[in-house]
C-alpha cells in the first residue's frame, strides 16, 4: 500500500510501502555497519524497549552501508522483511534511514517487539532545515543543548542556529574580549542565572551536532540587541533609547527599563546599538567573526540585525554592509535576518533569514529579496507559522503572543515557497526559532518545540506534493510519536488536536 497509509512516520517518506506484519525483535538481531550508525542504532533501541541489540562484523539481520549510488545527498533506502537493510547515499542519509526505523519499533500487547515491515526510499525536499535555540534570554547548558540536538536530528533537522548573545547576555567566550563573558553572562531574562560556553563547550556541542549531523551557525546579533556588550565595554554602545512602547510594554509587564552599564532583565527589544561611527566597532565586530570562525567548521555566522530600532536607518544600513563584509573576510558565508536587506551593498551571497508573517507587511518582503538580488539566498522562518515561542492558545502557560497564536494545525499549514515572490531555487528552507524569554528551564522550551517542529520538520522534508502532506494525515502519524518521545524523555505538549497514542 502507498501514502496515505497509517504508517507511523514524521516526517512522511517520499515513497512507502507497508508489507505484512513485523520483523521480531530480540536479543538475536545482530547489527553491522559503519560504527557511529550502530552505535546510535543500537542505544536508540535499548531505550525505547530494554533489548540491546548486539554488533557484528559478520552475517548480520540488520545491515547498515553506505552508497553514493544510491539516491541524492542525505537520501536513503530502508527495506524490512525477514531482515532489515537500511542504504544511506551518505553518512547523514543513514543516520536519516536509522530514525525512520526506530519510528517503525512497535511494542505488541503481549509486550514483545518488533519492526513493521515496509520498503522505503527518501530524501529531504529542501537542504536546509534549522532549529534555532536562544541562549541568550535564557541561558541553556551543554548537557540541554545535546538533548536539544537529539530530539531535533531525529526529526531530521540539520542546522542548529544558536543565538549566543542578546541585550540579556553574552554566551560564548571570547579571548580577545574577555570581559564579555566575565561582565556580562551572569544573568537572564526576568534576573534568572545566566551562564556562557567556554570555547571547549562551543566546541563540544559542535562536535556532538556534527555526530548527529547537523551543522552549527553561530549568530552575534548585531548592531541592535546589544545591551550586554555595553555592560562589558561601555565604549562600543549608545545610551538606550526609551521609545514608547519599550516604556508602555515594560510597565505593562512590571520590567525594568534598560539602564546603561547595568545587565538588563526585561524583555524590551529595540532600545540597545552598538556606535555604528567608530572603528573600535569594526574591530570588535572583526575579532569576535574571527574566533567564532576559528571555531565553527560549518560555512556560515549569523550577524543579527533584526528589530534594530535604536540604530538610524542610515547606519544600520551601513552596519550591514561592513558586518556582512567581514563574515566574508573570515572566510564565511553571512546570515542575517531579513532588515539587513535595507542595505544596497549587503556582501554579495549573504543568506538572509526571513521572520515576517506568512501575508509579507511593509518593507519585509523588498528586504528579503534584496538577498536574493545580491546572489545570495532565504532561510523561511515566517512568525506567524515557525515561531516555536508563540503561544498553543491564548491560555497556555508558556510563549508570547505578538505574532499570533500558533497551534498545531496552524504550524503544519503553511509553505516555505508560496510567501515571497522569489524564485523557488532562492528558498534554502525553513528554520523553527525557539525565543527563550518564557523559557527559563529546559522543559518548558521542550513544551513549545514538540510536537510543532514535528510539523516544520515535515514542510522541509516531505514533498509538497505528497499524498501524506495532509493535516488529517499529519495528525494521525504525529499521535504515534508519543510512545518514542515519553521513552526519550521529552517533555511534549500533549496538545487535543492530535489523539496521542
Ligand atoms: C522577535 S523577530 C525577535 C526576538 C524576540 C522574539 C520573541 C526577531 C528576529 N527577533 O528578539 O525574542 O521576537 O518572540
């Protein structure tokens, strides 16, 4: 049987087809191929039903290889019958084929295991397809962004952006600056504990994403959002700017105000800029691209540039072109939310990430094009949709709300090539951004991204024109998720619209 049919897998496959029954599994499956692949194979499996599986390098029930022949970039085939192969076109393609089969692993009532057998060939629609995680409001340890790491890759994500500085605090360690992490890490939003990532934990992380096949994008957000630098280095700041609704929103919310040289608490945006004039700026901006850069083996860093109302449209545009510039000194592909397109001279194949709503408003959609005019590309985050930070409903306990409320549905319906009027080739993908402010632990961020970057996860994988890309087809598969994610641990929302399993 082809899609749609019941098959328990998110995101759904290119091609699928159910065979009879399911191959047993016990103790006497044994595992061959690539170590990483079995090893992740095998512990996946014991903690979900206690049988650990064991290796060989011979004759083998479970075969993982590799073969460039076999489908495009971070493709695979998955075949179980009486035994299993899974066929990665590369090391990612496998470890994508690895997850489909550990969402096929079924408990019967007798409370024996097995694999629902079924043939499967795959590969993802678009090449990029981002989590973002904001360490900055809140700040988030190694050991959670590894879970981060796991819970996302198995849903095939491969970037992981990582918003490491904010007017909050300053995350990353920088030698040529080391103030920044001495002076300015230590809180969060709402004067919680904040925290920063030496270089060997930005490494670590790396590492580990890497395993797991993602790719890390470090982002300095810049010139605006930048009230901690100040806090460390008051010479490269302006003096905050109140506007109104800073002043409106903070009395609303019972939050302090910026005030200069003092780590900020609240959760007002637009009121901080680096001095866009002097050339300390620059060197600055220089230095910390170039640590950054040293340290991340993926091709690009994120400069920032959204929400820069504190910064003239004159200078920021003139911020843009220089930061943008420097990224490519470094040797690095730029990425900048979407305002950066104001700027005529944005270094040329800068990638530009584009936040506004699914209905473009004002200026955004001619600043996102402005990326692809310059040779360069978009990252589709609209707020509307991929915020992971917006509330379920109105009453849920955790998220704001400024971009609308998103439910699972509302997650799951929209696509990454029907909001700009740009080419399709110019779309990369998507990237699901989770905003910490509301976030203090790490189980609430798990609350707001699952199960909803289960529905972005399918919008960048799954074809568009799949028989499976349906919401009443979403649903039924997302609800059979649940017993993989309680086993994993993660903290989901077990939102009404979707019958958990
Ligand atoms: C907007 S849209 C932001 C962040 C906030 C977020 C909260 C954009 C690129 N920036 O600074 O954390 O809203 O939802």
């Amino acid at each position: 049987m082809v899609f749609p049919h019941p098959l328990p897998l998110v995101p759904a496959p290119v091609s699928a087809t159910a065979g009879e029954g399911r191959m047993p599994v016990t103790r006497a499956l044994r595992v061959t191929g690539p170590a990483d692949a079995t090893t992740q194979l095998i512990d996946a499996v014991e903690r979900r039903s206690g049988i650990r599986l064991p290796s060989t390098d011979g004759p083998a029930e479970i075969t993982l290889r590799i073969d460039p022949a076999n489908g495009s970039p971070e493709g695979y085939s998955l075949a179980i019958a009486d035994s299993a192969e899974i066929v990665g076109a590369d090391e990612a393609g496998l470890f994508y084929g690895v997850q489909t089969l550990l969402q096929l692993l079924r408990e019967d009532e007798d409370g024996t295991w097995g694999f629902l057998r079924v043939q499967i060939t795959d590969a993802p629609r678009f090449p990029r397809r981002g989590v973002m995680l904001d360490v900055a409001r809140h700040f988030f340890g190694v050991d959670d962004v590894k879970r981060f790491i796991d819970s996302t890759s198995a849903l095939k994500f491969n970037h992981l952006h990582l918003h490491l500085s904010d007017d909050q605090g300053w995350r990353i360690h920088i030698d040529s600056w080391p103030r920044l992490t001495e002076l300015s890490s230590s809180t969060s939003a709402d004067g919680d504990p904040g925290g920063f990532y030496s270089k060997d934990d930005y490494r670590e992380i790396v590492a580990y994403a890497a395993s797991r096949h993602m790719i890390v994008i470090p982002e300095i957000d810049l010139p605006g959002h930048t009230h901690a630098i100040g806090v460390a280095y008051p010479e490269l700041v302006e003096a905050p700017v109140l506007n109104d609704d800073l002043i409106a929103d903070s009395a609303r919310l019972g939050q302090p105000l910026p005030v200069a040289g003092e780590t900020y608490t609240g959760w007002g945006v637009g009121h901080s800029s680096v001095r866009i004039h002097e050339e300390r700026t620059y060197d600055f901006v220089r230095d910390v691209v170039r640590e950054l850069a040293e340290m991340t083996p993926g091709p690009y860093i994120h400069v920032g540039g959204d929400e820069s109302l504190g910064t003239p449209q004159a200078d920021f545009d003139l911020f843009a072109s220089r930061a943008t510039a420097i990224v490519v000194e470094a040797g690095k592909t730029p990425v900048a939310w979407h305002e950066m397109g104001s700027a005529e001279n944005i270094a040329q194949g800068t990638v530009g990430q584009y936040w506004g709503s699914i209905s473009p408003q004002g200026t955004h959609a001619d600043e996102a094009a402005r990326f692809v005019d310059r040779g360069g590309a978009l990252i589709m985050s609209p707020s509307d949709a991929a915020y992971l930070d917006m509330k379920y409903a109105p009453d849920f306990p955790l998220g704001l709300d400024w971009a609308g409320i998103i439910d699972v549905r509302t997650a799951y319906e929209w696509d990454p090539t029907a909001v700009l009027d740009v080419p399709a080739a110019a779309i990369l993908g998507i990237e699901t951004p989770l905003w910490s402010e509301t976030t203090p632990n790490y189980s609430d961020v798990e609350q707001l991204v699952f199960p909803r970057a289960a529905a972005h996860a399918e919008i960048g994988w799954s074809p568009r024109e799949s028989p499976a890309r349906t919401w009443e087809s979403f649903r039924s598969r997302l609800g059979t998720l649940a017993p993989l994610w309680n086993a994993e641990g993660i903290a989901f929302h077990r939102s009404a619209e979707v019958s958990w399993s």
